[in-house]
C-alpha cells in the first residue's frame, strides 16, 4: 500500500538487492537514492524501527544544522518542524521519509557478519529467511559486479546481496573510560547515553564529564531542571561557536571554510571567536590553545552555544579539571583536587562498533573508522560501501544527503542497471541536492 514501508517480498524475481544495514538516517537516504536509480534496495535495522538512535536521545535535543541544511534526498523537512529541528520531530521525519518513498525495510534482525561471497553465489538463491530473493530472472551478475557480499544475521539468517552499504551510525558504542577505581565509586555513574532529562538528578550533585556538545548541552540542561550542583569536567578546552549569529548559521560557515587552508580557517575561527565568544578563562574555561579547523581535522568539533556560555557565566554550570580516577566517594580530578558529586554522568563519546561486522576484512584504521566512505570503496572489499562514519563542521545530515547521491550513483554504474530501470523509477521526488542550499 503506497505510503507504508514495504517488507521484502520472498516470491519476488528481482534480482538480489543491495542490502543497507542501518535505518538511520544515513541508511535510508540511501536507500532513497539508489531506489530513484532503478536500484532495489533493502534496509536491515536491528531494532523495531527507522531512527532507533535518535529515539534514545536526550529530550532537549535539537540538531544543531538548519532545517533546510539537513533535509535528505527527496523530502524536505517540514517548516513547521522550526529552524532547529527537535529530537522527536527529527523521529517524525525519518518515519515519514521511509513511507513516503516506499522502501523495503526489515525491523529486528541485526547483521553481525559480512563477507564476500563465493562466485558461486551468483548463480544461486539470493539468501535464507527475511533476505529478499536471488537471480531468478536469469540476467546473472552485471559486468563488473563481482560475486557479491553475503551477511550473517539474527535468527541464522545468511543475506545474499550485490552490494553492501553500512550506515549503522557514528555514535554507535557508547565508550566509557576504565578510570582507575571506577568500580568503588559509590554515586550513580552513567554515560550520556543513557540520560533522557534532569528530572532524576533534582537537588542533587552532579558532574559532567567531557565538554563535547553532549556534555555541554546535558550540563545546561540540568543546571537548568533544578540539579542543586553543576560541574563540567574538561580536559582540553573546546571552540565554542555562536549557534546562528545575526541570522547566519554557524553551519554556513563550515560549509563556506571547510575547503580553505587549515591555518587560515584557524586565524579566522580566532578572530570571530574573539568579537562573538566572551573570555571564560575567570570563570574555568580558557580559549583553546589550538585552532579551530586544526581540531576539526584531529576529530573535536567545536561546541554550539545552546547555553553554556550564560550558564558558566552565571555559575550555575562549574568547570573543573579532568577525571583521573575514583575513590569511594569522591572523584578525583587532574588538577589533585577530589569533590564528591551524588551523580556523574560521562559524556566520553561513542566508539563506531564495527569490529565484528568487518574487522576481518582489513578496510578499518587503528581507530575503528571505515578507510573508504560516501561513492569510495576500499580495493580489498568492492561493492562495500560507507556513509555517516564523520563528524563534519559542514553537518552530519547534510553530508549523508550528499553522500547518499554519490554511493547511488556509483553503484548504478558499477551494477550496470539499464536506463530504462531509471525510467520506471522516475516517479520518485527528485533527489538532487545542490552543494549550498538556499539560506533557512
């Protein structure tokens, strides 16, 4: 039924689609864009449905990218959703995204496993239970196509698919430091993951450990939902950026920067800083040493004001020195001093959990992190293909748009799909996206 997402259909003689494991999204923006090619495609999502990470948010969430500047292919945010579009309505849309372009989508089955397949397999089933069918139109393999993947799932399941696209998400695996003595602090420890709202934590002490946006906004957050202490453990300074100054977004600016010489991009990051940003090196938190881009390229990007800056200024959010370890009660920080919040919540960050799905195919860096991404593959896994495994200052959503036209368009070629696939097609929106859409 048009509007509703499709479930694969086992009887089908279509041949092996190109299976997207991840229905955030990254995952189904490309599964949107490969449809408009004349490319089936079938999302696997391990959970029971389409944006499970962003479910599990914070409330207060908003993403920090322009509603026009974060739209996937095909469907435009909806305007009354606001320019800084809210945890659940950012929900809304993705479920609308996948009924509105009618992709084949399986819920509850988690992929473990991905390897190539034999050559045999061309010629074979497309794949056991849930996995969509094999070449029963009797075409074979495209010129170019190769053997194909086959991925090992929940239930025993083993898929047969074309192509392989992985989009299971940046923040994937919470990461929580194994700091010495963890295990005997008796307060309430817990990674940002895990935090919903500032209710559980009224009138209590709370730390904040890491001063990336989650932390930042999780500390607001709950200096502003009555925690009677707020603190905020910071290692390295971040660059904090005015979310929208007169109008203009700071994304903008990342569009307009992240091709420029990164010294340069750094002198004007301090110089902005400087005329936007007060000095909160009184209050515990000094400017950043380093440049701006600099830390961009190393990986940090910098912290949208979502009101930090007045928190800090009005002491209601208290920076203090990074976590070394814990001792019963107390914590103890890099400066030598110990303080004894009730709660901490840690917000160290995500690891991008990929070891196990293709850790043995040699296409990961010492970091975890795909080697290839958006239209690349990496040469010892053709037909692997990456998306939303980078944090750019140019915005995740808009970059997965991008980069979800460039896996189509790459694969449609490497798949050798006929212009007549992409006429049948043609009824799908448009899903082009300029480089610089219109200002929001």
């Amino acid at each position: 039924m048009p509007g509703v997402p499709a479930a694969p259909d086992m009887s089908s003689t279509q041949p092996r689609p190109v299976y997207v494991i991840g229905a955030g999204p990254g995952g189904l923006a490309v599964a949107a864009a490969l449809r408009a090619r004349g490319v089936r495609a079938v999302v696997v999502e391990k959970s029971d449905g389409v944006g499970a990470s962003w479910r599990g948010h914070y409330a207060r969430l908003h993403l920090h990218t322009t509603r026009r500047l974060s739209a996937l292919p095909g469907l435009a945010i909806p305007r009354r959703f606001g320019r800084w579009v809210s945890r659940d309505d950012v929900v809304r849309y993705l479920e609308k995204y996948a009924e509105f372009h009618e992709l084949e989508l399986v819920t509850g089955v988690e992929v473990t496993r991905i390897e190539r397949a034999p050559a045999a397999t061309d010629a074979g089933d497309g794949g056991g239970a849930g996995a969509g069918a094999g070449d029963g139109d009797g075409d074979g393999a495209a010129a170019g196509e190769g053997p194909g993947w086959l991925l090992h799932a929940s239930g025993g399941r083993v898929l047969a698919g074309r192509a392989v696209v992985v989009a299971t998400g940046f923040n994937h695996t919470p990461r929580l430091p194994d700091w010495p003595g963890r295990d005997t602090y008796t307060g309430a420890l817990a990674h940002a993951s895990a935090y919903r709202d500032p209710k559980p934590y009224e009138g209590r002490d709370v730390l904040v450990v890491g001063a990336g946006n989650t932390g930042a906004e999780i500390a607001v957050d709950l200096a502003e939902g009555g925690a009677a202490r707020v603190r905020l453990a910071v290692r390295t300074a971040p660059h904090i950026v005015r979310r929208s100054t007169a109008g203009w977004p700071a994304q903008r600016t990342g569009i307009l920067v992240r091709r420029l010489p990164v010294r340069l991009v750094d002198r004007l990051g301090a110089l902005t800083a400087k005329v936007s940003v007060p000095d909160l090196t009184a209050y515990g938190l000094p400017r950043p040493e380093s440049g701006l881009y600099s830390r961009v390229r190393q990986g940090a990007i910098p912290v949208q004001d979502v009101g930090l800056i007045a928190a800090v200024r009005a002491g209601t959010v208290e920076p203090v020195a990074a976590v070394e370890a814990f001792d019963g009660a107390e914590v103890v920080l890099a400066d030598g001093s110990r303080i004894t919040p009730d709660a901490v919540v840690a917000a160290t960050g995500y690891r991008r959990g990929l070891e196990g799905l293709i850790g043995h195919l040699d296409v990961l860096d010492e970091r975890g992190r795909p080697l290839a991404h958006g239209r690349r593959t990496p040469a010892q896994a053709p037909g692997l293909y990456f998306t939303g495994f980078t944090n750019p200052i140019s915005g995740m959503f808009r970059e997965m748009a991008l980069d979800a036209e460039r896996i189509a368009k790459a694969l449609a070629r490497r798949l050798g799909v006929r212009a007549e696939a992409r006429r049948a097609a043609a009824h799908l929106p448009n899903t082009g996206l300029r480089p610089v859409d219109p200002p929001a």
